[in-house]
C-alpha cells in the first residue's frame, strides 16, 4: 500500500476537503485526486462520497481510517526507534503548545534547547490545549505542553510541570473592585470567558456550578491576551493566570476562593519518543513543580 496514498487520504479525511489537503500536502488538487483513485483501485473500494463541494468517508473509508492511522504511526515509531540506536539528537522534533504557554513559558526552554542541540529541526504547532491532545493521541505530535485536562486516560500521559494560580480580574473602574464582594456578586455581572471547549472554561464552570450559580457570559475567546484586552477596557471581568496581572487588570477580593490549573506536557505511552523528544523532556522536568499525574485536582475553595 503506497504510503504517498495514505498520507492523501488521511488528509481528506481530516479536512474534509480536496483543495485543503492540497494545500496540507504542497500539491495540487488534481495530484491529490490521482493518489485517491490509485488507492481505491488498489483496495477496489469506493472511499469518498462526492456530492457538490461536500466530500464524506464512504462505510469503506471509515473502516480505514484507524487502520491507515496505526499503520502510519507504526513506520513512524519504527523509524523513531532505529533512529535512536545511534544515541544523536537529530532530526525534527513536532511539539504542539497552546499560545499561552507558548508565549510566556516555553520561550527560554525551547532557547536552551536549540543551543544545546541545533541539529534538530523544531516543528512548533501553536494550537488549543484540547486539539493538541487530539493530535497526540493520534500521533500528529510527539510531545505537547498544554493545560492539563481534569483527567487524563490511557495511552496519553500526563506530567504537570506548573503550577498556575487563576484569579478574578476586572478594570480598575470596574465597579467589582469596589469593596469586599462575594461570588454571587461576580456571577451578576457580564464576563469574557475562555470557549466551552477548553480546559479553563470547565475549571470556572464548575466552581459557580459547586455554588449554585451560573455566570454571566457575554463573549468568549480562547485567546487569554485577548480576554485581558477585554477586561482591561472595562467590558467585562474574567479568570486570568496570575503571570498575566498588571496595571492594566485588577484582582478582585474574593477571600478564600483558590483556583489554579495545571500546565505540564502529555506524550503518548505506546509509541516511540525520539531522542529529541527526550532530550526536550529532560528540559521540562527540571521546571517541574509537582509529581507526575494521570489527574490533578483543578479547583478549590479553602475553608
């Protein structure tokens, strides 16, 4: 099975889209249409239904999309492996990061790295927390240093390297900042919050919903610079990481309620990691700040 077909109709399936796996693969349209018909003759199977500009997997082409995953990821860690024997940090590295993270932690690590090993080629994907697990789970990248999720499950591991406090924050002139206010307080007025998809949204979520309350949000954004635009102008208050606080945002006085998250990477356990991924692995372990997990407990209230 031509692995060139493969790639092709991984890449359809992904996107949902001809022209867009084109552009994903650097050729053109008509190339990724030869590659398919190839290996629906080869597999004498129909694999994409057509209608218009919507293209779906036929029942044919989803029973092979595991299977073109697992074969992929298998000459992948086999290539990973052998690479190895020679014990050199070479070669390309994916990591996937969320911008936060990226922005404000990653930067001196990934400066460190590069001088300590310039022969390997950094692939930096900056995507949302919850999209670069997909695409460690579907071995799209080796190592990913997001927002931990509240659980993480087999065959992804999870290792918390920071502890990252989460506070209240408003505009100076916002009237919260006025006086002692509790969180029922805060629930009342308008909110910028992280998407529903992601991992902050749901550690705030929960602590209204522990209380009984619901807040009120009136816009969303998975951007954090963003959100502390949006605060800092007055438009709403939001959740931000403490390392983000300036003369811009305040905090709000909310005694005795302690929210963090944890940032830290995940990697698969059942594939390969190349000697780059170690290497960079080791750089994160020494920031560690806590045990390695499979769950870390997300929110509290302090009695």
């Amino acid at each position: 099975m031509d692995l060139a077909n493969l790639n092709a109709f991984l890449a359809i399936a992904e996107s949902g889209s001809f022209s867009e796996a084109a552009e994903r693969l650097h050729l053109t349209q008509p190339a990724v249409s030869k590659r398919i018909a190839g290996l629906e003759q080869q597999l004498n199977v129909r694999l994409f239904d057509r209608l218009g500009r919507e293209v779906g997997l036929t029942e044919a082409g989803r029973a092979l999309l595991p299977r073109a995953y697992q074969i992929l990821n298998v000459l992948d860690d086999t290539r990973r492996a052998l690479t190895n024997l020679n014990g050199e940090v070479t070669g390309r590295l994916t990591l996937a990061t969320s911008h936060h993270i990226g922005l404000h932690r990653l930067p001196p690590l990934l400066r460190a790295f590069t001088r300590a090993h310039p022969q390997v080629a950094l692939d930096i994907q900056f995507l949302d927390s919850e999209v670069a697990y997909e695409e460690i789970l579907h071995g799209r990248a080796e190592l990913a240093v997001i927002t931990l999720a509240p659980e993480t499950r087999s065959p992804v591991r999870a290792v918390p390297v920071w502890d990252d406090p989460l506070d209240f924050v408003a505009a100076p002139e916002h009237p919260l900042v006025r006086g002692a206010i509790s969180l029922a307080d805060v629930a009342r007025h308008p909110a910028v919050f992280p998407g529903d998809n992601t991992f902050t949204h749901h550690i705030v979520r929960r602590l209204f919903e522990a209380e009984g309350l619901t807040p009120n949000i009136g816009m969303s954004t998975n951007y954090l610079e963003t959100i502390k635009m949006m605060v800092s102008i007055g438009l709403a208050w939001s959740v931000l990481p403490r390392t983000m606080l300036d003369e811009q945002v305040m905090r709000l006085p909310l005694p005795g309620i302690q929210l963090r998250r944890q940032l830290g990477y995940i990697l698969h356990t059942e594939r390969t990691l190349s000697n780059a991924a170690k290497a960079f692995m080791s750089l994160l372990d020494e920031q560690r700040s806590g045990p390695c997990l499979e769950a870390s407990p997300t929110a509290n209230v302090a009695p």
